[in-house]
C-alpha cells in the first residue's frame, strides 16, 4: 500500500549516519524486521529499501540510513517537512510473537 508521510525530525549521528523521523500513517502496520519504500514522487520511478527502525509501538516511523549515494545524499539534505511517498511494509523476517523469550 502507498502512503504520504511528512519528514518531522532528523538527528545525525555522525557526518554519514542520522535518524529520521516520518510521521505514521494511521492505518501503517509493520512487524519489527520489515522494511519500506521511500520515494520523492508518488509513482516511485526512484525509489530505495529501509529498514524501520522504531518499534511498531511507537506514533511514529524511523529509519537510520547511511549517506552513501544519491538517494541517501538527497535524503540527508531533505529539510524538514520534506513530504515522501512510502510502500510497505515488505519483509518476511520478522519477529515471532508466540515466543516467550
């Protein structure tokens, strides 16, 4: 399923490494494990893979991505309130939740 979402925070970590905050769409359910597409354009002609790594609790969805090419690079420059087009959630490597331990 597709979804806009809006660019609410951005911590860096280092000069390659930052937290990225989006906000949640209402009706975005993920497992911790999954993954997402990120698009600047709604017909994702460009798109890239990211991990999410907020906990499916949490109000909000996070990613902490590497500026290593040119997707990442214009994410890195993205100012706040930057609006995104994600697809998802995908993965199958996910968190068993019958398990006690």
């Amino acid at each position: 399923m597709n979804f806009s979402t809006i660019l609410l925070g951005k911590r860096e970590l280092n000069e390659t490494l930052a937290t990225f905050t989006f906000a949640k769409p209402v009706t975005f359910d993920f497992k911790p494990g999954q993954f997402f597409l990120i698009s600047f354009n709604s017909d994702f002609s460009c798109n890239h893979p990211f991990s999410i790594s907020s906990s499916p609790k949490d109000g909000l969805l996070e990613i902490s991505p590497r500026k290593l090419g040119k997707f990442t690079t214009r994410l890195h420059s993205s100012p706040l309130g930057t609006c995104v087009w994600i697809k998802g959630p995908f993965g199958m490597f996910t968190l068993d939740d019958s398990t006690t331990e």
